[in-house]
C-alpha cells in the first residue's frame, strides 16, 4: 500500500504466525492472562505497550490466541477505556512536539508543512472515530488539545 503524502511505498513488516491455536509453551491461564493486563494498565502503558510486555517478559506471543480478544477489547469490558484512541493521542502528541519546536525554529519550513500533513491525518483520523462512536461528535482538534495530550 502506498504512503499517504508522498509516491514512496509503505514499509514491509513482518508476518504473524499461520496457526491460531495457543503455544503450549505457555504457562499462564486466561485469568492469568487478564489479571495481567489489568496490572499493566494501572501502570500507565498503552494496549501497544501491554501487548509487547507481555510478549516480552511473560512470553506469550499473542493475546488474541490465548483469550479469543484483543488488549483493547478486554481493556473496555473492564471500563478502563481511555479518552482518545491509541494512534490518534499519539499523533496529537506527535503534532504538539512538532508546534514546540516551531516556536523555537520560526524558518524551518519543512516542518511547517509536515505540521499540515500532520494536523489532515489527526482531521481524518477523528472523523473515522466519529462514525465509530469512538469519539464523541463534538470533538475537535486544536491546539489546546495537543497540549493536554
């Protein structure tokens, strides 16, 4: 698939595994496996960063095997659902770090215009979370907004 703003290509990445039945390397149980991700998430990390933990330190290469769900989806049947979804809040805080530095460096064009590149995928990002209910319809980006981020 193709880069959005430029006639490079996307970059390549690695497959998953063809089988979807659980290792039997693994150790842990489902509620194991749940109590977790519950611990991660009170220690602040993202769905990402629970998934790499747990493949990391606890060895287990993939929730979906094992709980039949995603980190996300278990994460809002427990209700610790957060404000904004995991890429958007990322490029929201891409976007203020790239305001910040502008202020510093008023000539550096280039990153004036990847700040517009930028700020078009936050605008159709949102309004993609918007028809998935995601979002709530009111919201709306600003700069305000990348600064609480």
């Amino acid at each position: 698939m193709a880069r959005i703003h430029s006639h490079r290509r996307g970059k390549s990445h690695s497959t998953r595994p063809s089988s979807k039945r659980s290792p039997t390397w693994v150790n842990y149980s489902q509620d194991e496996i749940t109590a977790q991700i519950g611990k991660l998430t009170k220690e602040g990390l993202s769905p990402s960063e629970i998934g790499m933990r747990l493949r990391d330190d606890f060895s287990i290469p993939s929730i979906k095997t094992f709980l039949g769900k995603s980190v996300k989806e278990v994460l809002a049947e427990d209700k610790t659902k957060r404000l904004l979804p995991e890429d958007l809040s990322n490029l929201v805080q891409r976007a203020a770090r790239l305001k910040a530095h502008l202020e510093n460096a008023h000539a550096d064009r280039k990153n004036v215009r990847s700040l517009e590149l930028l700020e078009a995928k936050i605008h159709r990002l949102s309004n993609y979370y918007k028809i998935q209910n995601e979002l709530p319809l009111n919201w709306k980006y600003s700069a305000a907004v990348a600064q609480l981020a």
